[in-house]
C-alpha cells in the first residue's frame, strides 16, 4: 500500500482540518502576513541566481499559513494585499483582470467562508517554485455540512511578487451571495 502524505509536514500549522489554532499563533500569523505584503513589488521580480525558484518555493510555503489565517480571520485587507496590481483571475463567472476587479466579486466568496459558524480547511496542499495548488472545504460548525468546496492553483512569485495567476474552481451549496452584514464584517477594518 503506497504511504499516504501528510502535506503538512514542512509548514508551520496544519490546516487540514477545521480546527482551529491558537488565538496567540493565529495573531502572529496575521503580523507575518502584513510583513510578507510589506516586501511586495509594483513589478513582478524575475527569477534569477539571487532570487530562485527554491527561495520563491520557500517563501510561498512560510506564506500558506498566513494565506490560511488570514481567510479564516475575515481579513479582506490582507486577502487583497496579496494579489499582484496585474493579477488574472479565472474562474466560473470570470475571467478577471487586475487586483480591484478580482477583490470586488471575491468580497462576496471571502464574506461567506469566515462567516461566524463557518470554518474552511485546506486538506491537500502542494507547491513547485512558485505554483500553489490547494483544495479546500469550508464546513458548518454547528451542523457539520460542507456548504462549500473547491481547488485553486496559484502563481506566487514569493514575497517580492505577491499572486500574479489565480485559476479557481468553486461548488457552494448556501449562500451564493453574502449578506450585507457579512459584507460589513469582511471589509471592516482591523481593531
């Protein structure tokens, strides 16, 4: 029987399953992901002997669990910070082009994945220099349904420059659409 991966092993938290970290590590990786932003470039970094693919690998591998957190937090500031200006978005209702245009029809999509009672979880994560693929569910904490799931891959060129290509593939079984007090809540600034 072939050995099955526990795709968690070299990041910091697991994310695999809908349980929830620590309010201390959960504000620690909030702070790194406002770091990692802060080292983001207007201008997408070429790889090169100094910047290599395994540093860009390495990077987006710290970034997951921010990435992980800050979507579970509700953090819209953060979510959209991570996307490059140039970003291109593919999706069910898309194509989108450009960081406001992927922002405003995601608001929706974020609004519903951490609202209140709600937990998501990335079961299987992969990367290979700066591609990320990932599949994720988003569970109901009081009855235990999957009111939504789906798979994502991603371009990240690390730290430097950010997600340039976000290709999705999105099922929702409630609440296509948020509410406006789950809009409220996902566009709030932080305390």
């Amino acid at each position: 029987m072939t050995k099955r991966t526990n795709y968690y092993n070299d990041l910091l938290v697991d994310y695999s399953k809908p349980e929830l970290v620590s309010n201390e590590l959960a504000v620690k990786l909030l702070r790194n992901a406002e770091m990692y932003l802060s080292l983001r470039n207007d201008t997408l970094p070429e790889t090169s002997l100094e910047y290599s693919l395994e540093q860009v690998e390495q990077e987006n591998k710290h970034w997951w669990p921010t990435h992980c957190e800050a979507l579970r937090q509700g953090r819209g500031d953060i979510l959209a910070g991570e996307y490059a200006n140039n970003l291109v978005y593919f999706c069910a209702d898309g194509p989108f082009y450009g960081r406001t245009a992927a922002t405003d029809r995601e608001v929706n999509r974020w609004a519903i994945l951490a609202q209140p009672s709600v937990t998501i979880a990335w079961p299987i994560i992969m990367f290979n220099g700066e591609v990320i693929y990932s599949e994720w569910n988003c569970f109901d904490d009081e009855t235990n349904e999957v009111i939504a799931k789906g798979n994502e891959t991603l371009l990240r060129r690390g730290h430097r420059g950010a997600c340039y290509l976000k290709c999705e593939q999105l099922s929702f079984y409630r609440d296509v659409y948020a509410s406006e007090e789950l809009l409220y809540w996902i566009r709030r600034s932080p305390n």
